[in-house]
C-alpha cells in the first residue's frame, strides 16, 4: 500500500508539471521536491483504522512530530551524522575565531538530535543498519553508541519475516507466485516454470573419469622438471616456436643421429659384426663414415656439414661416432645382440615403499647391447649435456624395464651390467650411469624405480605424478582438458 501511494505520488507531480509548466531543474532540486511531496503525505497502513498510518519523514521533521512508533533506517556511518562539508576559502582558525561552530560542536549536536529523535516515539523505536555488496566497505553509525543515552529498554531483534513487495521478488523467490500476472507474461511464467530443473546434469559440465594412459618415460622426466612444461605439451599438445635459423631444431637433430646410429649396426649387424673390437675398430670406423655421408645427402649444405662435425668430428675434438666405437671396442665383455631402438611399453612392475606396483609406461630405448656374461647395456645418445645421475630417470627406468622384458629372451635370464649415455657436450662423451661398485646403490636411490628388494623413494611419480603432484583444482583442469582434446 505504501509502495503505490508512492507511486500515486510521483504520478501526481508529473501532472502538476506538465499541467504548470515543465521547469527544467537539477538533480539535487528534483530531489527536494520528491522528498517533500512524499514526506507531506500520510499513509493508511489499515482499512479498518483510518486514523493509523505511516509517515516518511527525515530526521529533522521525525523531532517535532508524535509518533506511536519510529523506525530509523539506513543508520551508517556518512549518513547518519551527515559528513560536514568542509569549506575550501577559510581555515579552521580563522573559523573558530569568528565563532563557528568546531567539529566536536556539531558531533554532539548530531548525537543530541539523533538522542531527541529516540525519545519521539511513545511505544517503540526500530533501529534498521544495512550491508551492501562486499567489495564495498559499509560501517554502522557511531550514533548506534549513543542508544543507551536514551535510556530506552534494548531488545535485539533477528529482523522483519521476509515477504515479498516487489514483482520480482514474487518470480525469483520460491515458490513462484505468478499470481498477479497475466496474458502473455503469464503464459511466457509459466512456461519457464515448466522446464527443466537447473539441477540437472545436462546443464553442468562435467566429463567422464579419465583412461588409465601409459605415459612415456621422458614424459614423466618433463613433469619432474617442471610440471607446467608438462602440461603445455603433452595436455595441451602446445607445439614448440621454430627457430628462425637455417639449420635442424634440436628435436630434428636428435631423429636424424639416432637414425644414423640405427642404420650402422644394423648394417654392422647384417655384415657378419658382432662385438666392435681393437681388431675391426678400423673396419668399424670405415663403415661407420660410409653411414654418416650417405644419410648427409639428404640435407642441405649447411646442415649437412654442422651434421657431419657432429657424428665424425673435427682437427679440434673426436665426433660422438668416435666415442660411441670406442666405448664399446674398451670394453672387456663382447656383444652378442644389439636391440635397436627396442621399445618397452606395457605394464611393469617396480618395488616401492608400500611394496611392488605395476605401471604402464611407454618408452623406447635408443640401444640395448646383450653381453656374453649375461648382461646387458643400455645406451641412451644425448645431443647435448648429460643429465644429472641424481635426478636421471629415463636410463635407470629403461634399465629396469628391459631387465623384465627380456626374461627369457634366446632362452636365458639376462641383468643389468651397464647403463651409460653418449653425450656430444660435456668434458666426457661417455656419462656412465652407475660404477660397478655402487650399481646397486644408485637403482636403489633412482627417481623413478628399484631393483628387486631394494626402495624406490619416488617410484610412485611413474605412474602418479599427474595425480600427486598437481592441485585438485589443476588436476581437473587437467583431465578436463585431456578429455575434450581426445573427443
């Protein structure tokens, strides 16, 4: 009722205007003038009771009026007391010299009208604070102290029962009442309200529970080093930015040695060589440079001849093919099999801390040399530095996984004799992984596996880290993402 004599009220003073003449006014103006309009009016909250109704007063009328009951609303701090207006011609000194009032003047004159306005009420008197949004900093009134100056009894009160005033408030608080529309709004309300319910799934995103997914060994090494990396190019299959140069990026280099070293023992291979000895080191070589030219035909000039530096070397210093034929050719224990680029995917199973694990993994060692001991050498060729052995991960994972793969492999059980990489950079190009003394040692202490009856520390990152390492909040990202790229 007090919401449409409101209205009735604003309507009156547009006919006024257009009837009287259409003043153009200002905002501060236009303001008065609907504060006083409404504050002149007196509404009937009871049909019964013609005399009872609620006033809309400021506090300034509210001292001299009669009132059954008063509710004193919006009681925070920069309205109630009004901020004073400063004034910008006169200093406070010159001011109070004059006879102006001072600051603490008119606090207590405000705090002696809100006391006064307190004391207009014969019944009861409401007190009504409110709280915005958050991000904006709202504080009750310092007159809120004052209360108990009045000496009224305090009562404190949970608040008015919520109902609903606004047309809004009848369409967005349950149960919907859509009682005072009609025609096309309310067939358009009723259609709404005849949807689907916004609980339901179909309107949530949502994805199914990720594949179990054999990650590859350098993958796991990417994540150890820096889980974002990780991410980028193997979630988000991000491609690595091209350098503007004329020669291979490094992951091209990288295909093109392992190609060449391919191709020369299986050509050593099908010529009848097995083990790579002071006696054909010479022959080894030949062949070798015979590999390396025919492969270099297929560059360009300038790629062909950093290549060619590369695998044969230079007056300066030996080539990594040099190291690679040496290395074997020192070596005590002749080979009896080369496995080229063996490929090691599946599940494997590694001792941890809380016992043995299985985990598919995938991954493909560059050479595994069968020895005549019954041993094995994995070799792992690196264009440029050589990882450090104490987080080194690919090697000893490989070594542990061709230990299980080749369980009976030519009708023998075959171990682990030596893990090493060949690296082009660095003050040696063979980095062996393990000395004969602390083999055991160093798998037991590996980041990513152990031997049999040995501790894996971290030998759950193979299969977890994804899982263990990353945030709930990434890992759903994660696994979201990896769900919609693979659909």
């Amino acid at each position: 009722m007090v919401r449409q004599a409101i209205f009735a009220t604003l309507r009156a003073l547009a006919t006024a205007s257009r009837a009287y003449g259409d003043v153009p006014v200002d905002a501060e103006g236009l303001t008065a003038i609907v504060r006083r309009a409404i504050e002149d009016q007196t509404f009937d909250s009871r049909a019964d009771a013609p005399q009872a109704g609620v006033q809309l007063v400021d506090d300034q009328a509210a001292r001299y009026g009669d009132f059954d009951e008063v509710t004193v609303v919006g009681l925070i701090e920069g309205e109630w007391p009004d901020q004073p207006r400063r004034n910008i011609f006169y200093p406070p000194t010159l001011l109070n010299a004059l006879g102006w009032p001072s600051e603490k003047d008119r606090q207590d004159a405000a705090e002696a009208r809100f006391i006064d306005l307190l004391a207009s009420a014969t019944r009861r008197v409401y007190f009504s604070t409110i709280t915005l949004d958050e991000e904006v900093l709202v504080e009750p009134s310092l007159l809120l102290e004052d209360v108990p100056r009045a000496m009224l009894s305090t009562i404190a009160c949970d608040g008015f029962p919520a109902g609903r005033i606004f047309a809004e408030e009848a369409l967005s608080i349950d149960p919907v009442d859509t009682g005072h529309l009609e025609g096309e709004a309310l067939g358009w309300a009723e259609m709404r309200l005849a949807r689907t319910a916004p609980e339901d799934a179909r309107f949530h995103g949502r994805t199914e529970p990720a594949s179990a997914k054999a990650w590859s060994v350098s993958a796991i090494e990417t994540y150890l080093g820096c889980p974002f990396k990780f991410f980028a190019r193997h979630v988000l299959r991000l491609e690595e930015e091209p350098d503007d140069e004329e020669v291979m990026d490094p992951r091209s280099q990288g295909l093109f040695v392992h190609k060449v070293f391919e191709a020369f023992f299986t050509r050593w291979r099908d010529s009848g060589g097995r083990a790579i000895s002071s006696d054909n080191l010479e022959q080894a070589r030949a062949m070798f440079v015979e590999v390396v030219e025919a492969h270099l035909q297929a560059l360009p000039e300038t790629e062909a001849a950093l290549e060619r530096t590369r695998l044969l070397g230079s007056s300066a210093a030996a080539g990594l093919g040099e190291a690679v034929l040496r290395m074997e050719a020192e070596r005590p224990i002749g080979v009896v099999d080369r496995l080229l680029e063996y490929s090691l995917r599946g599940d494997f199973t590694f001792q941890t801390e809380t016992g043995p694990r299985t985990f598919s993994l995938k991954g493909k060692a560059d050479r595994i040399d069968l020895l005549a001991d019954g041993t094995f050498r994995v070799i792992d060729y690196k264009l440029g530095w050589p990882p450090n052995r104490t987080r080194a991960l690919q090697l000893p994972v490989y070594a542990l996984c061709a230990e299980q793969r080749l369980n009976g492999h030519l009708g023998r059980n075959w171990t682990i004799g030596d893990a090493s990489y060949l690296a082009f950079k660095g003050p040696r190009r063979v980095a062996p992984l393990f000395s004969a003394s602390d083999r055991d040692r160093v798998f037991a202490r590996s980041p990513g596996a152990s031997r049999r009856g040995g501790r894996c520390h971290q030998s759950r990152r193979v299969s977890a880290a994804p899982r263990r390492r990353l945030s709930v909040r990434n890992l759903r990202v994660l696994r979201s993402l990896q769900e919609g790229l693979r659909w």
